[in-house]
C-alpha cells in the first residue's frame, strides 16, 4: 500500500526544495511581508502612540485586510514556485531521462503539483502564527478563519495546475512564468476591472440584467472578491441586491477553479509525452 | 531482440531518418557510426519512446515503440547524448530516485547501489553532490543509472564523448562487462575506429539511410572501395605509366618521378591485382615493389561521411 502511494517525484522535489536557498528566501519574503501589514496595521490603530487599544470591529479588520493580502501572496508565490516544474527540467536536460523512466505521465505531473502544493502550505502554516494575532484581539471565529484557508487552498491548487500546465507546454521557464503571472493578472485585476464596468452597465440601466450576470461572474471567478464575500456578510447582502444573482459566490468560486484545475492537469498531462503523439 | 521495420522520421520535407531496417539478436554490442546530423541521436529517440516515427515501427524484445510505449520503457536502458543531473542531490539519492522511478523497492534499491556504483567505479564518489562530479562521472554515473531497472536493451548515445583516453577504456571495459551479461547493447558514436574495438556489429548511417551493416570486416570491405597502389621502379617510369593506364581498372594515375614512384587507384579485385602484377613483370618491368596501401577505418569514415557532404 505504501508502495503504491509513493511518488518518487514528489519524493525528489521535496528533497530539492527543501535544500534550495531560493525556497527559505521565498518563505522569509512571505513572513516578511505579513509582518510588515500587521505592524503598519497595529501602528495605524494605535495612533502611532505605541499603547492603547484595539476595538474588535478594528481587528476584524485586520482580519479582512490579512486574508486579501495572503490571497495576494498565495497568488503571487504560487506561480514561481509550479511554472519551473517542467520546463526547468527540460531545460537541465533532465526530462529526456525521466521520460523513459515507467513513471506515467500523471505520475510525474501529480508529484510535481503536489510538492508545490506542500512547499505552500506549509508557507501558510508558516505564517499561521502571525495571522493568529487577529485571535489575540477577537471579533473572529475560528470557523471564518478555516473557510479562508480552505480557499487559499483551492486557489492555490488551480494556481500551481496552471502554472504546471504552461510549463509542460512552453520550452522555456521564463515564457511558462510570463503565462502564469498573465493569468494571474487576468484572475486578480482584469477581472476586477470587468466587474466594474459590468457593474457600471447595471447601475446607468444599460443592461440591467445582463451587466448584473456579468458583474456576479467577474466576481466569482476574483479570488479578491471572494475573501471580501466570504469575511464581510454585510457586503455580500448589498452585492445580491445588485447583481440580482442569489447564488453564493463561493459555489461559483468552487466550481470554477477546480475546473480549471481539471483542465489544467488533464491537459499537463496529455502533452507532456507529446513528442510520441503528436507529428504523425 | 530488437527489430526495426522501414523507420522514418521527417521534419517537413527533411527525412532525418528515411526508412531503416536492422535486426539485432540478443546479447549483439552494435555500434552505429555516422557523421553529425546522420540520424544516430533520432534513430535512438525513437527506439527510447521519447520521439514517435513518422513511419515505420521498431519492436524491442516484442513490444512496440509506437504502440506500447510503457512496455518499451521497462526493457530498455537508456543514456542520452547530452543529459543534466540535479544539483542537489548525492549520487546515492540521484540513483535511489531513478529506482524508485522504475517502481524498484527501498530494499532492492538500497542493495543495487553499491553494486552499480563499483561496476562504474564510482563507489567513492557515493556520498558526493552528482553536479560536483566531473564529466566523464557523471557520464558513468549516468550508465549506471540506465542500468538500474535491469534492463534487457542498453541505448547509449555516445557514450564516450567527452571522456579522456583512460575512461575510454574503462567504458569499453563496462561495455564488455555488459556483454557478458547478455544484455543487448547500441552505442553510437563519430568515430569507427573505436567502435571497432567494442562492437560485434557496426551499422554505418549517413544523412538518414543506413548505408551498411555487418561485423566490423564486412564493414570495412563494403567501404573500401578501390583499393591504392604504389608501384616503385628502378627505371622505365614513363614505360610503366603508359602500360598501366592500359589497363581499363586503372584510374587517377599520379607519378612522382623524384621517388620513381607510380600511385593509381584499382578497382578491380584481388585476384585481378595479381593478374596485374604478373602481366606487368611479364612486360619486363623494373618493378621493385607493389604494394596496396591500406586504408584504416578513421580513412574509410572519411571516405564516406565526404561523399556525403558533396550530396
Ligand atoms: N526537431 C527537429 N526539427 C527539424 N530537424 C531536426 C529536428 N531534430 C533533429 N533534426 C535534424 O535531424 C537530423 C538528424 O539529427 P540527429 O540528432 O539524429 O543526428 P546525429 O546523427 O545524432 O548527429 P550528432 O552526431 O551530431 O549527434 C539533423 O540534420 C537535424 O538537424
Ligand atoms: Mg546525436
């Protein structure tokens, strides 16, 4: 049994990752990062006077404004770390070998995307203790934070399957991070910037319906959005109202990315042998 | 056993490799030899399942490349021309990590290593960070590698390039080692004479056709073409050219008067050589010697892998 789950790939990278100093400097950056929004945020609290208190409604903030910035970080990291997985082995001469090797395909694509996978989490983790200091303050329920992080995971998961699948495809690392980063782009602002003009369309009453389909859309598939439905109920009321689309946008959220991660994965794998397909 | 029916490869209208037939039996050392560009590196990707013919098919013991690649890959060992390791992994994990590749058990994986490390002399070096290793190393360690699932069929692609005098040998050595093992055996490489020395069987490729095949005597003969001859005098230079190119199998005649000496170049076979050489001390000749010049096979290469520059 243990022998069937063994990924020697999964295996490998761990061993690589963990050995590199690229990855202990990619996780610094990230707690360096947090550290700086909480500090700023305390300090902003506390009126810069380096006492005081912090009301739960404030906190709640830190909250929010928290978990945006980890969906930034997630959404900015992710791609570095997954759009080298093929295509830096292809560039080291090294995947010509692991080709011939009995690994299948998904094999060696699945023990890519899951060192990815576990070299973030455990930067989420990393960063758990920092993120705690909300509970320090209270105003939020263990419960909201759990929903969060099971996002981030989702998110990031569909990230690194994009970030895998432009690998396989592309011949250099440098093109498969330039994709990568373009979806990302696509995911966290184009897609902003299109819920907004969409938005513009139902409030002016050009197409009400319509631009408030669309408007739930563009949202949907924006993981910023998503943190803001899913930390402030509030806002989510008023967005109902707006868009005249009931349904939670999590439900959406959910089944967008993990179709991604579908594609992306089913694609990966398909050309990953592809020189002994395609060109007939 | 590895049997290759009408492969071909084509990139366009570019046939890098233009319908091949070779049968190998088992345990046969073949050396494949052809200049750059001939086809050696396509014609093993091919057999390696990492590139798919155009047409055509190769069975390596049954199984086909095309159509169960899987299957394939359990048989065959493969080293590919240029390859990269990963620079931060010890040569034990490097190994450990292609056996778990091929589904071996830590257990078995664990009593192979060592016993592949002395077979390419690298028991030393176990401990060693694999991109710290030198060249011809990482070349052996890369056999080794190859070898670790067991593998019926050895697919080398050049093997020896880069490697100094000794380490030559001592791959030739582990190629002899294999050998006894039964284990079919492809090597390719630029350089005939070398492969002469190491294979039972040379095939020789240019531009994507195989242009012979056979053990390294029958190679030699089919290339040879005319054969050279010196034919030295006492006196009567002009007397012997002019009954020599009598001789319609005489061609490129070259005299060089300041050694006596006449050179031509003679298509036909032996024994019409010494027909030659009895009519012409028949003629009273002053003849002092005859003799063929003998090419080697680095000549022979030459020889070939020109005719092919010109087409
Ligand atoms: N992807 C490709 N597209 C077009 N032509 C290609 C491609 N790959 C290889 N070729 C051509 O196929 C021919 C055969 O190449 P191959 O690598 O098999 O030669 P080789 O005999 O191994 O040469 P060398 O001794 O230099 O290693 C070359 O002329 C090469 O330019
Ligand atoms: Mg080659």
């Amino acid at each position: 049994m243990m022998d069937k789950l063994y990924n020697p790939m999964l295996m490998k990278e761990m061993k690589l990752r963990f050995r590199s100093f690229k990855s202990f400097s990619g996780l610094l950056f990230y707690l360096a990062v947090l550290c700086i929004f909480i500090t700023g945020f305390v300090l902003i609290a506390t009126d810069f006077k380096g006492h005081g208190y912090i009301e739960p409604t404030m906190s709640y903030g830190l909250f929010v404004l928290l978990s945006i910035v980890q969906m930034a970080l997630v959404m900015f990291i992710t791609p570095g770390v997954t759009a080298g997985a093929i295509s830096s082995e292809r560039e080291k001469q090294t995947l010509n070998i692991l080709l011939t090797t009995t690994q299948s395909s998904a094999q060696l694509i699945i023990g890519k995307l899951l060192s990815s996978i576990a070299f973030i989490v455990l930067m989420l983790v990393a960063g758990l203790p920092i993120y705690s200091l909300v509970f320090l303050f209270g105003g939020v329920s263990p419960s909201q934070m759990i929903t969060t992080f099971a996002f981030y995971f989702v998110t990031l998961v569909a990230i690194g399957s994009i970030g895998i699948f432009f690998s396989t495809i592309t011949k250099k690392t440098i093109v498969a991070m330039i994709a990568t980063y373009g979806a990302m782009i696509f995911l966290g602002a184009i897609t902003a910037f299109l819920f907004f003009v969409s938005m513009i369309m139902t409030q002016s009453g050009v197409a009400p319906i319509v631009g408030g389909y669309l408007a739930y859309l563009f949202a949907a598939i924006n993981p910023g959005a998503l943190i803001i439905t899913l930390t402030t109920p509030e806002l989510t009321q008023v967005f109902q109202e707006m868009t005249g689309v009931t349904l939670p946008v999590w439900i959406t959220y959910l089944a967008f990315y993990s179709t991604i991660t579908v594609c992306c994965l089913t694609g990966a794998i398909k050309k990953l042998r592809t020189n002994m397909k395609t060109q007939r | 056993m590895i049997e290759i029916t009408g492969l071909t490869k084509r990139y366009g209208d570019f046939y890098a490799l233009n319908d091949l037939h070779l049968t190998l039996g088992d345990g046969v050392v073949f050396g494949f030899v052809g200049a750059n560009g001939a086809g050696k590196s396509t014609t093993f990707s091919i057999l390696a399942t990492l590139l798919s013919p155009t047409s055509g098919d190769a069975l390596i013991n049954g199984k086909s490349v095309v159509r169960e690649p899987a299957a394939v890959r359990k048989e065959i060992g493969y080293m590919p021309d240029f390859f990269g390791v990963y620079d931060q992994l010890k040569v034990d994990e490097y190994l450990d990590f292609y056996g778990a590749s091929y589904n071996l058990k830590a257990s078995e994986r664990k009593k192979l290593i060592p016993e592949l490390l002395a077979l390419v002399n690298l028991t030393d070096k176990r401990y060693e960070y694999v991109d710290l290793l030198s060249r011809g190393m990482k070349q052996r360690l890369c056999l080794a590698r190859a070898l670790i699932h067991d593998p019926n069929v050895l697919i080398l692609d050049e093997p020896a390039s880069g490697l100094d005098p000794r380490a030559r040998v001592e791959m030739r050595d582990i190629i002899h080692r294999l050998k006894d093992l039964g284990k079919t055996v492809l090597i390719s490489s630029h350089i005939l004479p070398e492969l002469a020395e190491m294979c039972d069987e040379i095939g020789v490729i240019d531009n994507g056709t195989l242009i012979a095949h056979g053990n390294v005597a029958q190679i030699q003969a089919e290339l040879q073409g005319d054969a050279h001859i010196f034919v030295e005098l006492s006196y009567g230079l002009e007397e012997a050219r002019a009954f020599f190119e009598r001789n319609p199998l005489v061609s490129a005649m070259f005299v060089d008067h300041a050694a006596m000496q006449l050179q031509f170049s003679f298509s036909g076979t032996k024994v019409e050589q010494t027909e030659l050489l009895r009519e012409a001390m028949l003629a009273d000749l002053a003849i002092t010697s005859f003799t063929e010049q003998k090419k080697d096979l680095e000549d022979v290469f030459m020889a070939i892998t020109k005719g092919a520059d010109l087409a």
